[in-house]
C-alpha cells in the first residue's frame, strides 16, 4: 500500500477542500462579500492557495501542469460564469490574475526548494 507521509499527507485534503470552496464560491450566484479583499485580490488569494497547497500535496506531480491544470481551472470558472441564471461576471482578467498568481506560488516554491537545496 502506497501511503503519503508528512506534509504531503495533510496538504492533500486541505487541497481538495480548497478547490472545492473555491468553485462551489465561484459558482453561487451571491457569494459573501469580502470587502476587505478586492475581486482581483480574492482570486490571487485562491488561486495562489490552491497552488501552495498542490505542490505540497502532490510533490511529484510536474510542477508546470499543475499551473496549466489549476490556470485551465480559472478559465472554465470563468466562461461558467457567463451562463445567465448565475448573474456573474466573465472576466478574462480574472483569469489572468489567477494565473498569475499560480506562476508566482510556483516560482516561489520552486526557488525556496532550490535555497534549500544549496544548504
């Protein structure tokens, strides 16, 4: 039996918990309101989350099709958002925001785990 250990252990259903809040938000028709958070700025906070905590989750999983899987996420939240009975807004800079986001986490992950390595 292949079991995950450590990090990797808790990461994984804090992420899958994550995607799922964060579509079902996406999704609804009247979410909460954070005014304390700009749209743009709740999106990076998701997106930038789901991706922190899929790299911990997933270690081996390529580091590049997890930001490709996580952006193509924000585009199809996106274009879901377009179907009229939702009453949002489809927004191409939400998505780009998003992956922006995802590149960020990564690229800092990605640069940590480096430092680290050079110890």
């Amino acid at each position: 039996m292949n079991r995950r250990t450590g990090i990797a252990a808790l990461a994984a259903p804090a992420f899958w918990l994550c995607l799922t809040g964060a579509v079902t938000l996406a999704l609804l028709p009247h979410p909460p309101e954070l005014r304390e958070l700009g749209d743009k700025a709740q999106h990076m906070l998701a997106f930038g989350t789901l991706a922190f905590l899929g790299a911990l989750a997933f270690p081996r999983f390529p580091k590049s099709r997890l930001a490709e899987r996580l952006s193509f996420l924000g585009a199809l939240v996106e274009v879901l958002q377009a179907i009229p009975g939702l009453h949002r807004d489809c927004d191409i800079r939400d998505w780009i925001a998003d992956t922006i986001a995802i590149v960020a986490v990564l690229v800092l992950l990605h640069a940590l785990n480096l430092l680290r390595r050079k110890r």
